[in-house]
C-alpha cells in the first residue's frame, strides 16, 4: 500500500502543483477586487478541504481496489480466473479495467475448454489405437518361434503400454480400482510375460517375500513394476531381485539389480521428464527417452505411494515403492 501511495501522489502530481497555483491566482484577483482577508481565508480553506477530501476518497477506492486485486493474484493458481472473485470497481478506469480483464478471462476460459476438448479426443483416440496394434502384435507373437523377434516383438509391446499409460496419466484418478492385491501375483504374471527377454538377455530373477498384500490398484502397479523392470534390463542387469518387507505402519517393495547404476549427479533429476542422464546418453544400446520414471513417479503420487532410487557406490539400482497404510485405501476398497 506504501508504493501504490507513492505511485497515486506521483500520478496526480500536476493536480497537486495545479491547485495552489490556481488558488494563489484566485487570491490576486480577490485582493484585486478588495475582497476582505477573512472571507478568502475562508474561501481557500473551503477549496484546500474539499481537494483533499476528494483526492482521499478516490485513493482509497483505488487502493483498495489494486490491494484486492494484487492480493487474490498472488493467491490464485489459475490466474486467469481472478475477476470471478474480484469486485468490480466503483470509478472509471477501474471498470473498463476489470470488464477488459472479465472478457479476457472469457476468451481464455473459452479457449481451454476448446483446447481441452479437443486434447480428450486425441487421447481418446490414441487409447484405441494403441488397444488395436497391441492385438497384431500379441498375434505375431503366439505365432513366432525366432527368439530374437519376440524379443523385439515384446520391446515393441512395452513402448506402446507406456505411451497407453502416459495418455491416461493426465485422469488416471477416474480408472482406479483400489482392492488388496497380493504382490506374488503381480510378480508372476510379468516373471512370464518377460519370460523371452529374460531369456535372451540371460537374466536372473529372483524373488522373495513377496506373499503379502498391498492396497493399490493391481493394473496401474503392474506397469510400474513392468517399467522398473525394463530399465534393469535396458541398463545391463543380469541379476534382478525383488523382494518385500512389511512393516507396522506401510510395506515395502524392492526391485534391486546389478546393471551399470546412476551416477550421483544424476539420481537427483530421474523422475524429471525427458530426463535421460549420462548413461541413458552413453550406454551402448540404449534408446532411453526419459518418460519411464517420469510416468512411473506421476502414477506412484496418484496412487498415493512413495517411489524412490538409490544407486550404491554408483553401480546397480535399488528402487523401492512404499505402500503405506492409510484408512483411505480401506474406505475406498469397503466402498
């Protein structure tokens, strides 16, 4: 409020200057037509009080009108909605000011329904597509019998289940099925379904304590163990444990591998997206993009879990997803 006083006096500095200019002039003519001392004493007091009570009264008006406006501002996350909850002003260019910022605000409210129409159709779209080339593939297949196309078949398969996951990411809250999934069952169903790249890649899968049940939603922790997976292989794993520990209050699951690790510089920014890091940049067959952990760090705080990595003496990664126990969970499972 101090600066716009400052601003406001600054703004009507040629009034200010004007007026005992003008009343100084009136004075002479006063004194000129022999008006008595007293009664242009009164008539400069008259004039001087009204000036200021004029000039007062619209300071505050605008100064609470800015103050306001400033103020919900700074506290709106979308700020293009600030004339919903602003006043509108009761002096001129404090009208045309906030009616210029109402039709803005229309023009952009309009524009992201637009926009946001037209995002929803092509996710839309794309979720089909991705649905209709997984079924040619899955085909293909059960049909080869060349290790090394499967592999590629399967490398294929998993690019497209993560471009289906990152285009339902953006409302992933309104596909959740929470119920208590068992994370044996899980494990199994990507031990086979990455069976062939195991296989040619020569990698050992080991598991254990892993007969214990989480409350998450079994497709969506899926991917996310699926994609961690991946990244072991991707980066040179040939032994990847999985294991389980519950606790008093959450439970924890450990994918840990022995592949080439993340340098420390790096382990900051591996959720970051498109972040792919020296290795990712360097490893030798390594088509990295940087969306992996990205999606898989955006679907694990939607679920409400804790994900992190660690990279011991920068070789092998140890990624561990904490499920923790919250009343939440058993309300939406019971419901």
């Amino acid at each position: 409020m101090k600066s716009y006083a400052t601003r406001f006096l600054r703004d009507h500095l040629s009034a200010i200057v004007i007026v005992p200019i003008s009343f100084l002039v009136l004075d002479l003519f006063l004194i000129a037509f022999k008006i008595p001392l007293a009664l242009i004493i009164f008539i400069n007091l008259f004039f001087a009080v009204v000036f200021v009570v004029l000039t007062i009264t619209d300071y505050v008006r605008r100064a609470k009108f800015y103050h306001e406006l400033q103020q919900n501002f700074q506290q709106l996350q979308q700020k293009y909605l600030i004339t919903e909850i602003l006043e509108r002003p009761n002096f001129l260019d404090g009208q045309i000011l906030h009616d210029l910022l109402y039709e803005t605000d229309k023009s952009m409210r309009e524009e992201i329904t637009r926009n946001s129409a037209a995002l929803d159709d092509f996710c839309e779209y794309l979720e089909l597509w991705i649905h209709e080339a997984k079924t040619p593939i899955s085909t293909v297949a059960l049909l080869n019998h060349n290790p090394d196309i499967a592999t590629e078949l399967a490398a294929l398969d998993n690019y497209l289940e993560q471009i289906l996951y990152f285009a339902r990411s953006k409302n992933a809250d309104q596909d959740y099925l929470f119920k208590s999934v068992k994370l044996s069952q899980i494990v199994e169903r990507l031990a086979e379904r990455n069976r062939v790249i195991f296989q040619k890649h020569d990698i050992t899968l080991k598991t254990s304590g892993l007969d214990v049940a989480v409350d998450t939603d079994s497709k969506w922790l899926e991917f996310i163990v699926n994609q961690l997976l991946q990244n072991s292989v991707k980066y040179g794993a040939k032994n990847i444990t999985i294991c389980a520990a519950k606790h008093a209050h959450d439970t924890e699951l450990s994918i840990i591998d022995n592949g080439i690790g993340i340098s420390a510089k790096d382990l900051p920014r591996v959720f970051e997206k498109s972040f792919t890091g020296q290795n990712g940049r360097k490893y030798s067959g390594v088509h990295s993009t940087g969306m992996g952990l990205y999606i898989v760090k955006n679907l694990c705080d939607k679920l409400g879990h804790t994900i992190t990595i660690t990279s011991p003496n920068q070789s092998g990664t140890i990624v561990t997803i904490d499920f923790h126990d919250h009343d939440y969970y058993k309300n939406v499972i019971s419901a």
